[in-house]
C-alpha cells in the first residue's frame, strides 16, 4: 500500500483525545462531567507523551527516519506536528474550562482564586493551611544549588520569583557607583499529591465557593516567605513529563518482582519529553528554568494556562444539583443466573453473558469466592492485568489457598502505570501460597481468563471464563466489557492450554476454538477475512463487523482493504486510534467506521463475520494492533451458544445505530458527529434499556 493509505497512529490518538475534548464541550453533557472529561483528557495526554511521544523522540535521538514505522512520516517533523496539535488542544481545553466555571456560577458553584477571596473566608483558608498543606510542603530554592533536584514526573510546581529589597545604601566617598540589579531568587514549590487538589469551603448559603490547592498555597506565599526581605513575588506553574519506557535490566539474580520494582524507581530518571508552563510566566523566571532544567529544542515545549494537571478534574467534588452529574445506575442481573444460587450448577446448563457496567461485576467475585469454598474445586488458574486498589479478586483467591486449593495467577507485572499496584499484590499473594507466574519473556500477558478445576462424579469437569475486561471492580463500573462464563470443555480445555504455554514457554500448543496470540491471531484473522472475500465473489452472504479499541495493525488493514475491493461491506465501531482510512474510492468504499465517546469507556472487542450465512462470532483481548499480533498473549473465543450470538449481534447494531454520541471517523479527521433523520438513539442508555427488558 501507499503510505498515503494510514492514518498516522499518534495523530489518529490525538484525534480519538480530540473526541474526549469534545465531550467537555458539549452542551448536554451535564457540568460536573464536562469538567471530569477535561481530566481525562488532560490524563489521556500525560501518558501519551510519557509513552508514545517518548518513542518518538528515541527513534529521532537514534538518527533514524522512523518513516517505515510511522506510516510514512519522519520522526522529528512528527514531534513537530504533535507539538502543534497538542498547543491548539490545549488552548481550546482552557476555553471549555472558562466556560464552564461561568456556567457552574449560574448553580451557585464559584471557583475562586486567591485574589478573590473574602475576608470572613480567611480563617478557614488559614487553619486549612497551617494544618494540612504547610506540613506536606517541599520547597526548593534555587540560587544556591550547583543543579536542580530530579523533579518528578508529572507533579505540578509553582515556580516562584522573588525580588528582594534593595540593601541599605553605604556612603561613597570617592565616587559614585553604578547602581547593582536587584537581587532575585528562584524557588519551586512542589504542589502536594496527598491532598485534595479542590478545597471546599464551607457553604454560604446557597452558595458554594472552591479554591484550587495552587491557589490556597498563592495566597499564603508570604507566610511561607516570611524570613525573605522581598519587595515582590510571583508564583507561576510549571510541569514536567518524563520517558515512561520500562528498561528492565538482565541481572539474573533478580527476580522479576525486583526487576520491575527497580525499573519503575529508575521511571523518576527518565528523559524529559514535555515541558509545560503557565504563558504568563515573566520571560527571566522560563529562561532560568529551561538552563537549570536542561530543556533543550527536541522536547515539546507548551505554553499553557494558570493551571496544569487538570487530570485532577477527573475527581472533581460532587456538588450542585443531581442535574449537573450523571446519575447513577443500578447495575442488572443476567437473566436465569441467580447471585443467591450456585454460578456452577447453572453454567454447568449453558453459557452465560456478562456486560458490565449494564449487569453487575458481582458474578464475576462471586463465581471466584464459591470456587474458594467449594469442596469439590481443587485448583484455579487465572491471568491478572490490572486489579482494583481494594481487590475482592485478590481476596477470593488468597481465601481458595487458605481452604487447600492450588491456585495460579498470571500476574502481568508491566501493566502500563499499574506497576506499583500489581507488584503489591504479587508479593502479598506470593507470601500467602498462591503459585505466581510472571509471564513470558519478551511478551506482556494481557488476556483475561479463568479455568476451575471441579471433581464431579470422580471425574474433573473444568468451568471458567473469558473476558475482554480487566478484573477490576473500580473500571467495571466505567468501562463497559464482555466475560463468557462456560464450562464447555473444549474452550476450557485450550485455556488450559495456554496456562501451561506460561510454565513452559518453548512448548507451543494447537488449538482448534480459541484463537490465541502470538502464534495464532494474525494468521486466523487473515484467514476469516480471505473467507468473506471468496465468498463475496462467489456471490455467497458475506460482511464484517468489528468493535475495537483501536486498529493501527498495516497489515490487517491491508486485507481489509482487500475485501472492500472485492465487495465485502464492513461496519467498525472504532473507539482510539483508526489508522484505516474508509470511504475511499477503489481501496475501502465499503468500509465505514463510527467511534462512541460517552458516558462509559467502550472496551470490548467483539469480531462478526458474515460467514456464507452462518455467522461466526468473537469476544477478544486483542486490539488489532501489531502489539497484541506479535508480542501479547491474547485470547479470542468464539460464542457458540445461539442466545448469545444474537445478543452480540443485537448490542452491535444497537452501537451502530448511535446517532447521538457517535463519530464518524474519515479522512478528513474532523471527528464530525453523526447526524440522521432518525429518532435520536444514544446507545449507551439505549443498551441499559435493552438489558433492563430482558429482565
């Protein structure tokens, strides 16, 4: 293919963060959210520039090109281009911002400032201050250090100027001297993480008043500088991003816990890749920075506003009205499987479907804690990408050790900035009995699955599950996510198979139901959509439909274009990165993309292929991503209980109907909505209906 034939990844990720932008943006998204998706955006870009930005900028530091990997764009005219992106972003982000602290005043909620405090506040403020933000202060000054102290990553300071009084003038005897420049000092105040980043004030009335901790630490600025003789001050924020690769060293007397521990450590070392500062910053306080800092041309460089980590609004106090959030809902049940009964004895029967956040995460613990104190289970296998900081997964399984069952977790110890988190559980798991594997060398575990072992009549009988999700308690209230619960013997029977590829990596099994990364993936995706091509020229029904988180893989897009050209229309739900572009005369015509930024995180994957009639379907781990091709072990499972076919069916097209939260995703890249004469049909509520009348 042409070069001109992808979208470039990263810029198609900004575009997807573009879409999240969008959502703060908009006018029927209740306030309080607004300002929670203007955090996630401003997360969003933390770690795009902590991970895919800080790739860039190695490949450009090695003196290559990057052309080939980068879908036919130079690496250092790519750093160019994000930059430039990133600083409109940004410089929108903070007319929403405006925006809506003017709307929040229409509710009595007012953001203030320390120059708008009042005088009756003053005593809050001050004790607020004495007793929780000046003890966990870290103040740096500058003038006297050879070189600056690490800053750390992402934290946000204020960069403080003060300019000190002149001396008391000494006679002259002989001649008058020229007069010496006022002295200035530098200092950096590291904002603390260990407090709240919005203060609530106590309420006046009807009316609710909110300082930023930057601004409550401004306004007590004299009280931390009191010792300086200083005719003025001035305090501007700064922030810093760093390279956020994990480089893991080959000592082999380490163990892999220790590996990882010491890399994420090393993580504060890293190489900064973005320098953000308020643009009202006086030119000598930058200047002196920039030197002091090393910040040099090749690192992105962003004038910004008055405050920056704005990802703290993800977390954005619930005031106001019930209109100004998004209501909560009460997660359903699946219909016919009971959470009071056995989840054995009923999929011991059939299938079952969970979809979180519409059904509750409930049956997943539960089906973990009935396998801990069931008598008859006598081992658990299951995989661990990211747990919940309060983890009932971890308990349940460390509950199973305890009543005498085997128990094995594939923990993923690299679980991008959720390092810390799973090593504590690794080690607190490991003191406990349970038998952790640590992966496979040069590959990330990133598949969801679980297979129990039931003696049953003398004889064992697996039952288990496999999901698209992450076993997480917390994003399974906000990511929506697909887990099969089975105890078909042949899919469980190849689950196993892959814990046993964990224990011994140079053993590498056949499957004939599961389609599973590395080995398999590529191969069996090319192979079902050179199916639908034979079977649309041969004039048989054939189609796609895909949902996915992202779609960047050169190759896959390649056969997908292949069978638009041989007339196989296919419908994408595209929630991230697309770098396929659709529409286009003679390559992808029939090939129309959509993504769903909303409510929820869209994250299952689900594959539909027409199949001459009798559809095949899929849940998945895997993105269509080279990643999860070639270095992840994923596992896609084909359904084959009809009930559930259909539902997957029925909730896809339900997605592709959206006519309100939907994109449409084309060459222009101008995320423009998708608009019909239809009635208005928001899928993610619509999905909740959908679950609620099964009931």
């Amino acid at each position: 293919m042409e070069k001109n034939s992808y979208i470039n990844r990263e810029l198609s990720w900004l575009q997807f963060n573009a879409r999240v932008l969008q959502e703060a943006a908009d006018k029927t998204v209740p306030l309080i959210e607004r300002l929670r998706f203007l955090g996630i955006f401003s997360n969003n870009l933390d770690e795009f520039f902590k991970v895919r930005y800080a790739t860039i900028k190695r490949i450009d530091l090695a003196g290559k090109g990057g052309k080939s990997v980068l879908g036919g764009i130079k690496a250092n005219q790519l750093l160019e281009e994000i930059t430039q992106i990133v600083i409109n972003q940004q410089s929108e982000s903070l007319n929403i911002l405006e925006t809506i602290q003017n709307k929040l005043r229409d509710h009595n909620i007012f953001i203030i400032n320390e120059k708008q405090v009042k005088k009756h506040q003053q005593p809050f403020l001050k004790n607020f201050f004495l007793q929780k933000v000046s003890p966990a202060l870290v103040t740096i000054v500058l003038n006297d250090l050879a070189e600056l102290p690490r800053l750390k990553d992402s934290a946000a300071y204020l960069a403080v100027k003060m300019i000190m009084k002149e001396p008391a003038p000494q006679k002259e005897k002989t001649q008058l001297v020229n007069k010496p420049l006022k002295e200035k000092k530098y200092v950096l105040i590291e904002i603390p993480r260990s407090i709240e980043r919005f203060v609530v004030l106590p309420k006046e009335g009807d009316k609710q008043y909110i300082i930023l901790l930057d601004d409550l630490i401004r306004y007590h600025l004299h009280s931390i500088f009191n010792i300086f003789e200083y005719e003025s001050i001035t305090a501007h924020m700064i922030k810093i991003t760093r390279d956020a690769e994990l480089d893991i060293d080959s000592d082999l007397s380490k163990s892999f816990i220790e590996k990882i521990s010491a890399s994420v450590k090393d993580r504060v070392e890293g190489e900064p890749v973005r320098f953000v500062y308020d643009m009202n910053i006086e030119q000598d306080t930058l200047q002196y920075l920039m030197r002091k800092m090393g910040i040099d041309a090749t690192d992105s460089i962003i004038p910004g506003g008055r405050y920056h980590n704005r990802r703290d609004y993800m977390n954005f106090p619930s005031l106001g009205s019930a209109e100004l959030q998004y209501g909560q809902i009460e997660p359903l049940p699946i219909p016919g499987l009971v959470l009071q009964g056995s989840l054995f004895k009923e999929i011991a029967k059939k299938d079952y479907l969970l979809h979180t956040p519409y059904q509750t995460f409930s049956y997943t613990v539960k089906f973990l804690r009935e396998a801990a104190l069931d008598p008859n289970v006598k081992s658990i296998k299951i995989t661990i990408y990211r747990l919940a900081k309060i983890s009932h997964i971890a308990s349940s399984l460390i509950n199973a050790v305890k009543n005498g069952k085997k128990v094995t977790v594939q923990i993923e110890l690299r679980a991008r900035f959720d390092e810390v988190a799973n090593i504590n559980y690794a080690e607190q798991m490991q003191r406990e009995g349970v038998n952790l594997i640590f992966g496979v060398k040069g590959l990330k575990v990133h598949s969801k699955a679980c297979v129990i072992e039931r003696l049953e009549n003398g004889k064992v009988r697996r039952y288990g599950f496999v999901s698209t999700g992450n076993l997480n308690e917390s994003t399974a209230r906000v990511y929506s996510d697909l887990t099969l619960y089975t105890s078909d013997q042949n899919i469980l029977k190849e689950v196993n198979k892959v814990f046993d590829f964990f224990e011994v990596n140079y053993k590498v099994s056949r499957y004939k139901y599961l389609i599973v990364s590395p080995h398999y993936t590529r191969t069996a995706l090319v192979k079902l959509i050179q199916t639908e091509i034979d079977n649309a020229k041969e004039g048989k029904p054939s189609g796609i439909r895909l949902k996915l988180n992202s779609l960047s893989d050169f190759a896959l897009i390649d056969k997908l274009y292949e069978a638009s050209r041989a007339g196989v229309k296919m419908k994408l739900i595209v929630r991230g990165i697309c770098c396929l572009i659709p529409g286009v005369k003679d390559m992808s015509e029939n090939i129309e993309v959509i993504s769903i930024v909303d409510k929820y995180l869209e994250h299952p994957r689900i594959f539909i292929f027409e199949n001459a009639g009798t559809p095949k379907v899929y849940i998945s781990s895997a993105d269509w991503m080279t990643r999860n091709m070639d270095y992840r072990v994923e596992i896609s499972c084909p359904i084959y209980d009809a009930d559930i076919q259909q539902e997957l069916m029925e909730t896809f097209e339900i997605c592709w109907r959206d006519n309100v939260k939907a994109r449409v995703i084309s060459i222009k890249q101008d995320n423009a909505y998708r608009r019909n004469n239809k009635p208005p049909l928001r899928s993610q509520f619509a999905l909740y209906e959908y679950y609620e009348k099964k009931i």
